[in-house]
C-alpha cells in the first residue's frame, strides 16, 4: 500500500473510532445520590449546605446604618480568616454566616460606646470558591464557581471533556484532615444521573483522564497532510 493510501486508510480508521463517543441517553426518575465507597467517594456529597460560613478570601460588604465611616464596601477576609473593620480594627470573620457577624459587630460597636448599632452584612464575592480542571479537558484552567456547583459545573466551565478524553476516569484531589484524598469519577454515569453528581468544595482539583489511544489517532490526523505531500512527491519523481 502506497503512502497515500495508507493515509487515506487510516483517516477512515480515525474518523470510525471517533464516532463512536456519543452522549450517554439519561436514565429518567431520581439521580444517584449514594457515594460510591469503592471508588474513595465517602465524603463528597449530593446535598448542598443550607448556610453559608464565610471563608477566607471571601469579600464581604459591612453596612452600619447612618453611619457611613464606620461602613465598608468589598472588604477581604485575611488568610488567617479576620477582616479589618473601621473602628474596630481586625476582627474574626471565617466560620461565621453573615447573621452570626453582623450580631458580633454590633455588640462590638456597642461595647465601643455607639449606640443601638444596626449592622447588615453581605457577600460581595465568593472569592474563596476556586476549582482546578485538567486533563484532557477544552480548557483547563482555575475557575470560580458558586457554592453549590458539582463536578460536571466544573467540567462544563472548562468546556468539556476533549475528543481524546478517557470520560469513565475522573479524579478528584480534595484536601482533608487526613492529607489530600482522590476520589474516581465516570463523568458517563454522572451525565446518565446512574452516579453521584458531587457538590464541589473550594479548592477541589478535577482532572479528566485521557484515552491513550485516540490521542495516537489524533497525532496520526495532524500528520496527514504530511501523507498527502509525501504521496504527491513520490509520484512526481516517478513521473521524472
């Protein structure tokens, strides 16, 4: 078989196996919703959280009423969770939802000598909600993401999975008390709703697995021109 030939022949071989990925059909009623403890899935969770408990990282904007310098607007909590208040200096924030800091700036600012404080705080941005998606995923990348996003948000801000994408393994790293754990995902049966679409967590690490051999036939497809002008200029110097 000359070189354009095989060329031509294993265009058609690659164009055959790459149609063979196709979006699983969804299993209609209720969604998987128990974690898989075979696949490390013990402590990811379908159940978003009712509150909030600000981060650090997070920003928040303190209004305290008719009192404008002692208000502040898109403040960040620190590293070590505390946020710099007018009047009151750094204070702790992180662990706490808004109701509980607002009821603890108020008895600050009480016991500071203003009087009948009335405080409301906001989230201005969940700035601690950061994701990593990798892998062979379109665009990977650090994302933010609201609270109460799962894994296929995170897979759907970078894009989706490639054409090269092994989508029965994903893993997701996540840190807890006991060291980074990874867990193992079939994004297929996450789409079906037959697994645990997962509520992520801020810092989780996504990473789409590859498929090895389709990345062969991808490389085979970016070579194919250079079959072509091969099989060209051996026919032209035949001709010479």
């Amino acid at each position: 078989m000359n070189s354009k030939r095989l060329g031509v022949a294993l265009l058609a071989s690659a164009i055959t196996l790459s149609g063979c990925a196709s979006t699983p059909e969804p299993v209609i009623g209720a969604a998987a919703s128990q974690a898989r403890t075979d696949l490390g899935q013990v402590n990811y969770s379908q159940s978003r959280a009712t509150t909030y408990m600000l981060r650090p990282s997070d920003k928040i904007s303190v209004n305290v009423f008719r009192e404008p310098e002692l208000s502040i607007e898109n403040v960040r909590l620190g590293v070590d969770g505390e946020v710099s208040l007018p009047m009151l200096g750094s204070i702790p924030a992180a662990g706490m939802t808004t109701k509980q800091l607002e009821q603890d700036v108020s008895r600050r600012l009480l016991a500071a000598g203003l009087r009948t404080p009335m405080v409301s705080v906001n989230i201005a941005e969940y700035a601690s909600h950061l994701v990593t998606v990798e892998g062979a995923v379109e665009d990977p990348g650090v994302y933010a993401f609201q609270p109460g996003a799962r894994l296929s948000s995170a897979i759907a801000l970078a894009d989706g999975p490639t054409n090269v994408a092994k989508r029965q393994q994903v893993a997701v790293f996540r840190e807890s008390p006991q060291g980074i754990m990874i867990a193992k995902f079939d994004y297929q049966q996450v789409s079906q709703g037959t697994m645990l679409d997962p509520v992520l967590q801020p810092g989780d690490r996504v990473v789409m697995g590859t498929d090895g051999l389709s990345v062969f036939y991808q490389n085979l497809l970016q070579a194919l021109p250079a079959f072509g002008i091969f099989g060209v200029a051996a026919i032209n110097n035949s001709n010479n």
